[in-house]
C-alpha cells in the first residue's frame, strides 16, 4: 500500500534521474570504469570496485579509486590520506578503499576525475556514479545483489531503483550478479543476454576462517544489508547470540556502543562488524571510553568478490578497456 501511494513520487524521481543519465559528461584522459548499481542498498558494488582494481593493475601503471565520499563533510575533490582523514570527513568507503589504491574523493565527479589525472592516474575506478554523467565512462559494470535484484521494481521512495529498469539498460555494459539468483534477477540475466551484455556470477567470500568463529558472536553491522553479513556468518559456521542491524552508514553513539559491550558481556559473547563498519566506528577514536572500549573489543570479518570465472571477466575488461 505504501508503495502504490508513494509510486507517484518514485516516478517522478526516476524520470528526472533517467533523463540526466543520458547527459554528456566531461571527458579525461585516464580510461575510467564505473561500478555501480541500479538500486540504493548495498548490492556489493565496493568489493567488485576492489576485485578490478586487482584485475586491472597489471595493464595500468597507476590505478585510482573515485569515490563521491557519502557521508563525509569534505566536498573535494581530494585525494585521501587515511593518516589525516576520518570517516567523517570523506566517509567510511574511501577509507577502505585507500587499503588498495590512492582515492580521490569528489561531490563533483568530473572535478574529482581531473584530479585524478593531474594526479598521474592512467586508470580510474569509480565506486558508484553509475547514474551520474558528470564523468565519461570507459567501461560501465552494473552489481546486483542476486538474492533481492530489484525489489518491487519501482524507483525511490516507492521501491529501491534509483531510474525505472529499462531506461538504465542501455548505460550498463556488464552485470555482475552477486550471490544466488532470485527469479527477478533470472529476468534480468535474459533481458542482459537479450541486449548482448554479458553477466558475470560472483559472491562475496572469507578466504580463512577466523579464530572468532568459534565463539559464541554478537554480530553488528550499518550497511547496506546488514541480514547478509549475518548470513554470511552463519555460513562460516559462526553461531549468532545476536544480530544488531543500524541503518547504512550510521555512526555509532556512546549510547549504542554501551549497549553493545553489555550485551556482549551478558552474552559471552565476541562481537564482530564488517570492516566498513570498523573503519567508520575507528575513526573518531577517542572521542569517548565506551567507543574505545568497544573498538578493541570488536573483531572483523574481512570479505572480497569472488567471480565463479575469474578469466572471463578479466579478459572482458582488457578488451572493453582498450
């Protein structure tokens, strides 16, 4: 009911976003691959951003992140310096992304992409920016969480797609599906074989299996989807003595870290978050005894994207790269 009410606004959204997709953007000289998604949520789009910075290091003598830095203060365009920036000042992505490659961060894409070059990048990974057309874009891969595709398939606020479906197809030049098909996603994979753009399976895996696991675990998370990080403990083995889900992004308050370690505590229990949210809980470090108390009482779950054929979606990138 809600969404038939809001479909109204979610029509106009979509029309003003789809309409501004297909705007010229400025161009530069580094070749820039975007990886992004049609909807908001987390669909495992930084991740697949890390994978292709792995995959592409050996054609490009200097790979570069961009990143629009959601949820910092700092408008940029700047370069990241993880020993003087926080997530509250270019957002928690960037910082997990500067683990990899240098960043730059930029409300501005096109500003941000100039730097980008100035700074002496010959390639540029974007993480997110699919519907944004500030920036020309070389290779253009949309990520897909397998299991919820496109919800109602209606854009924001009636459902989570950010411009109606079939107005995105034709900025997309790959789809990589995340984790296991739903039949919505299994309508995607024929519309994408339908328009010649291939699809590519990948999911989200723990090379090793932590110590931690073997503990009883209170596990948090303020992503995108934080039910899949609870999963994916699940998955490991872990068994959950509870799961406290925040909204994408949020920053912990003193409040809520205290309340965390006593349930820990009360439990038995080793907490443990995703490493966005580590970095984002880290950075303000000091800010009070509780946030402190509850960083090195935290442990991480570290995961990458791992494409069921490696090769294949090498061997797409080098050749759609040029």
């Amino acid at each position: 009911m809600l969404a038939r009410l809001l479909a109204p606004a979610g029509w106009l959204y979509g029309s003003v976003t789809a309409a501004r997709m297909g705007r010229p953007g400025s161009n530069i000289t580094p070749k820039v691959i975007c990886v992004g998604n049609f909807t908001v949520g987390g669909a495992g789009k930084t991740p697949v951003a890390i994978a292709v910075a792995g995959m592409v290091a050996s054609q490009a003598q200097s790979v570069f992140f961009l990143s629009r830095g959601y949820g910092g203060r700092l408008a940029g365009p700047l370069l990241v310096d993880p020993a003087r920036h926080s997530a509250a000042d270019v957002g928690d992505e960037p910082l997990l992304l500067a683990r990899h490659a240098p960043v730059v961060v930029g409300r501005d894409r096109a500003a941000a992409g100039a730097l980008c070059q100035t700074l002496g990048a010959d390639m540029v990974i974007m993480d997110d920016g699919l519907q944004n057309p500030s920036l020309q874009k070389d290779i253009r891969i949309a990520v897909v969480d397998g299991s919820v595709g496109v919800g109602n398939g209606r854009c924001v606020p009636a459902g989570p797609l950010r411009a109606p479906l079939a107005r995105q197809w034709p900025f997309v030049d790959a789809l990589v599906v995340m984790g296991s098909s739903s039949r919505t996603v299994d309508d995607m994979r024929r519309e994408a074989a339908h328009r010649s753009i291939p699809v590519f399976d990948a999911r989200l895996v723990t090379r090793t299996r932590p110590d931690f696991l073997a503990k009883p675990l209170l596990a948090f998370a303020g992503i995108g989807r934080p039910d899949k990080f609870f999963h994916h403990l699940e998955a490991l083995g872990g068994n959950l003595a509870g799961a406290v889900a925040f909204g994408d992004h949020h920053t912990l308050s003193d409040g809520e870290a205290a309340d965390l370690l006593t349930r820990a505590a009360s439990a038995g229990a080793q907490l443990v978050t995703t490493e966005k949210d580590f970095i984002r809980m880290a950075s303000p470090a000091g800010s009070s005894p509780d946030i402190v108390k509850l960083i090195s009482a935290t442990a991480v779950l570290p995961v990458e994207a791992e494409f069921d054929d490696m090769e294949r979606f090498r061997l797409f990138l080098g050749r759609a790269a040029g």
